[in-house]
C-alpha cells in the first residue's frame, strides 16, 4: 500500500547527503584515484552506482510503503485454536484495546504517536525515512541499510576517511536488526522483552520470545523463503500482519 508523503527535512537532509556522497565518490575519488575513462575506473564506478541505485530505489520505497494498517474489522478470537498466542495487557489481563484508534489491537501492533494510528508489527518510528517501520516495510528498511552500508565501505575505501562517522553509525543499526531477525523482535519487542524477562526470574520462571521460531525460520520470515528474494526490496510473501507464526503452534491457547 503507498501512502502520501509531504516535505520532510531529513528525508531533504538524507537525499541531499545521498546526492554528496555519489557525485564526488565518482568524479572525485574514483575519477582522481582511476581516471572515469580507464578500464579501472569504469569498473569501479559501475559497481557503486549499481550498489548506490540500489540504496536509492530502497530508500524510496521505505517512504513510500505504508507500514501496515488494522483493518477496520479486525477482531481477535480467543476460540481459534491455530492462533495459540493472544496478547494482553500488563494489567487487569484484557486483550490490548487501543483507546485512541478505538480497535482491537492485532498481535505485535502497536499505537504510533507520530502517525497517530496503529501500526502492524511495529518496529519504531524513524523520522529519516518520514515513516513507520512495520510489517509491511521491514524487509525493505533492513535491506536499505545494508546497501547503505555497502556503499559507504566501498565509498570510504575509495576516499579515505570521510565516510568514517556515517559508515559506523550505519554498521551498528545494520548489526542491530540482524540481531533482531535472528530474534524474530521488533525494537518495541525487545525492550518490553527485558522487563518480561525480568519479571519471569523473578518469579522463578524462565522468559522465551513467543515468536522466536528459530534463526532460519526467523530469517526467511522476514527476508522471504528464498536467498534470491532476498536482495529484493519485494515484500509480497509477509501476509496480512494479523497473525505470526509462534513457537506454540500446534499447543493450547497461551497469553502474553
């Protein structure tokens, strides 16, 4: 689903930094270290405009999918026996209502206050992309990152030390969201993980995420099913965002 995209100053900011970073990696660096017309060269600068069209397509797509909706009609059902795990809330133990949409709220949703609306499978809310990450957007935002960070390795061979700060910073979110897949978390997930897990030592009890399904499954569920998808910024195998695979389907009916 695409959605309407006003001015936004980082995005302004990103593209701009975006544009920098191409035209002097080429005919700067690659140009002054090569020359364009050397065999060298134009090997060198067709790699990274691939790698930088890549990053570019990636990133438009990030801002132009929306990050999932709940549907109007949703309405969860605590008889299904194939959707073993329903969500509630830390007091009083009532499925999650969300008081500001005024619906249900879908496992792994969560309320965005920036979009003031639900958003399925949220991740967070990144103001560089003027957009949610969600369900069905995070394939193609991990995938952005990583041929970010591809291209600021390769620019920062080609031109020395510049790109240092950025490729770090980048470095770190990419090996963040790794950790997340290999999990099967969202950011939101994992900070309300560590107080789960908290609570559950203190109870004499032993915390597991109910959607971690393995490191595998984990990552083809998000990436796709196949390794050669999953260089695509293509998200046509995630579902509706209603319900996720768990760790106990095929058991009784839990709550989390």
């Amino acid at each position: 689903m695409k959605r309407r995209v006003r001015f936004s100053l980082p995005v302004t900011v990103v593209v701009l930094a975006i544009i920098y970073i191409y035209f002097s990696t080429i005919f700067v660096f690659i140009d002054g270290w090569f020359g364009l017309m050397s065999s060298p060269g134009i090997l060198n600068a067709v790699v990274f405009t691939a790698v930088a069209f890549m990053s570019i397509f990636s990133y438009a797509v990030a801002i132009l999918t929306d990050a999932g909706r709940v549907p109007s009609t949703f309405m969860p059902d605590i008889e299904d026996s194939s959707n073993p795990v329903h969500e509630i809330k830390r007091k009083g133990g009532d499925l999650r209502y969300c008081q500001k949409c005024s619906h249900f709220k879908p496992p792994r949703a969560h309320h965005c206050r920036v979009c003031k609306r639900c958003v399925l499978r949220m991740d967070h809310h990144c103001i560089w992309i003027s957009n949610c990450v969600g369900h069905a957007n995070y394939k193609v935002f991990f995938g952005l990152v990583v041929y970010a960070v591809i291209a600021c390795i390769y620019s920062l061979v080609i031109s020395g030390l510049l790109l240092v700060p950025l490729s770090v910073a980048l470095g770190v979110l990419l090996g963040w969201h790794v950790y997340l897949i290999l999990q099967n978390k969202t950011t939101i997930e994992f900070h309300e993980g560590v107080r789960a897990m908290w609570l559950a030592e203190k109870e004499g009890h032993v915390y597991k995420h109910p959607y971690d399904v393995g490191a595998y499954e984990n990552l083809t569920t998000v990436l796709g099913p196949s390794i050669s998808c999953w260089v695509c910024p293509t998200s046509g195998h995630i579902g509706s965002g209603l319900r996720f695979r768990t760790a106990y389907d095929g058991m009784s009916s839990a709550s989390v």
